[in-house]
C-alpha cells in the first residue's frame, strides 16, 4: 500500500518488471554491438528506470519537451544505457537507433547529450553536475509555479563529489520538495567497491542531516520502487532522497556484483551466455498479463 493508499495491482508490477528485462536486453546488447560501455551501472539501475518511465513520470513521449513533464536526470551519466533503452522502449526514438551506441555521430553518445536526442533532459557524465542540474530545474517550477517534479539518479561512488553535498545543501534550503534523488547503491565504483575507495555510510542520516527525508529500499524489489516513488510525489516541505540497495550488473550472474564489468562489454560467448540467461529468467507467457512484447 502507498502512502496514498493506492495499492499497486499485481499486473501492473509484472508489466514493470517485463519493461525492465527488455531494458536489461537492450543494454546488454548495445554494449556488446558497441564493444564499448558501461553495463554494470545501467543494470544496477534498470528496475528503477523502468518503473519512472514506464509508470511514475508524467511524460509524453510525442511531445518530448512539453514544459510541464517530469523531468529525469541521470547522474551518473555514464549508465546511459539505461536510459537509452528505456526512451527507446517507451517510443522516443526507434529502438533500432539503438544499435548506434558510442559510433561517431550517432546521437547515443557515450555519455547523454541533452541536445542530441528526444527526451534527454540533461547533458551528464561529469559525476555530481548531473545532480546540481537537476536542483537548478526543481528551483525553476518553484519560482514559476510550473508542476512538474524532478528525479535525479546518482552512483554511490558519484556521492564522493563535493558538488553533490552542495547541491543538497541548495536544495535543502529551497524546500525543493518535487525533487527526488535516487542513489543507486550497488556497493561498487569504478576503481572497486566504494566504501574501500571513500567511505560514505551512513548516507542515510547524512542526507538526514542536510534536511532531506530519506526512504531506504530495495531497488529491484519493483512494487516498493513504484510505492516508494509514489509516496516521494506526497513530500512537502523538504527533498526526498531515496537509497535504492542494488547490485551491480543485476539480470547477468556473471556480472553481478563485479568490478570489472562496470565499462567492459561483453565478448561473443560473453553475450551469448547472457542472453540465454535472460531468456530462460522471462516468465511463461501464459503466467504474466505484461508477457513479452
Ligand atoms: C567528476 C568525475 N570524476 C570521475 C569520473 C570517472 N568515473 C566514471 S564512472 C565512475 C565511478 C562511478 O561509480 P558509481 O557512482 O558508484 O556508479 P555505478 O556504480 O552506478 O556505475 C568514475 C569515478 C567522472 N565521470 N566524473
Ligand atoms: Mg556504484
């Protein structure tokens, strides 16, 4: 149940969880046609972005900068994977364009241009400058009235930069309750897992102290990211911050919870392996109302 009562149907749950394998394929797959890219974050980040664009963000995908969508920022714009599949997936651009990932001149960049693509609400990679962005947009609707919300997804590694706690303090500040950040705390960065390289815990009482409200759940558990959101769309008065426990490369036993598959992609056996894994972990049709598309 929500905070607003709204139980979630079961179906709906199952649908999202469909939407969120299809991104997990995506992903997988562009990167290994790319042979460049980072999986280990977008999978780590793949049941939250599907329940946002697939249930949560007021978004239209035939009018891409109407002024009153919810905006999404990501962060840790090097997951752009993920969100490259799940705009594709939702109708942004066609899901073949996919298969253009890191070539030159592409618009699927290595990191997300905002200016290159429909749907893009910000250009990010530059770990923390994401996430400032994303308080300078929720400012904005506060001083113009406008309605619309903002989440922002960060790494947990990303909350080593001195530019994130900035920008909470900022948002603090300006009761920017239509913000959420996401962080994705899949427990690892680039370089190893990221309380060896920066402690960071209790990040929780940390965001506490900097005057948000903090929820803490499990981000591949897809019913509490879809109440979770919802109930974030409630606040008033202070941003919510939202600590999504997840593991990197989630969807890919291979990957799972491995440093090295942060930026490397998949080789021919690699991938082949992975997506017979994906396929045998889809349902029995005749079991889900989402089924595969
Ligand atoms: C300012 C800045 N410093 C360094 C980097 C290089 N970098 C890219 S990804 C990454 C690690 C990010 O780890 P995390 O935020 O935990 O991301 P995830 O695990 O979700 O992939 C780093 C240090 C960067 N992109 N920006
Ligand atoms: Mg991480």
């Amino acid at each position: 149940m929500t905070e607003a009562g709204r139980l979630v149907p079961e179906t709906r749950i199952r649908q999202l969880e469909q939407h969120a394998r299809d991104i997990r394929r995506e992903i997988v797959t562009m990167v290994h046609t790319a042979q460049s890219g980072h999986c280990g974050g977008s999978l780590s980040a793949s049941d939250i972005v599907a329940a946002l664009y697939f249930d949560v963000m007021k978004i239209d995908p035939a009018r891409p900068r109407m002024p009153d969508r919810d905006r999404f920022v990501l962060s840790k714009g090097h997951a752009c994977p993920v969100l490259y599949a799940a705009l594709a997936l939702r109708g942004y651009f066609p899901v073949q364009e996919l298969s253009t990932l890191r070539k030159n001149a592409s618009r699927l960049q290595g990191h997300p241009v905002s200016t290159y693509l429909p749907g893009l609400d910000a250009t990010s990679g530059s770990l923390g400058m994401g996430f400032a962005q994303a308080i300078g947009m929720a400012l904005e609707a506060k001083m113009t009235g406008a309605q619309y919300r903002v989440y922002s997804l960060l790494g947990d590694g990303e909350l080593n930069e001195g530019l994130v706690w900035e920008a909470a303090s900022s948002a603090a500040k300006f009761g920017l309750d239509n913000l959420v950040a996401i962080i994705d705390r899949n427990n690892l960065q680039n370089d190893g897992k990221a309380d060896d390289i920066m402690p960071m815990e209790p990040i929780d009482r940390k965001f506490e102290a900097f005057n948000w409200r903090v929820l803490t759940i499990d981000g591949h558990d897809m019913a509490a990211v879809v109440q979770t959101l919802e109930s974030a769309a409630k606040a008033s008065g202070k941003p919510t911050c939202i600590i999504a426990r997840t593991i990197k490369g989630k969807g890919v036993s291979f990957m799972e919870d491995q440093r090295e598959w942060h930026g490397k992609p998949p080789s021919d056996i690699e991938f082949t392996r992975a997506c017979k894994e994906m396929d045998d972990a889809e349902p029995d049709c005749t079991e889900t109302e989402g089924g595969r598309r």
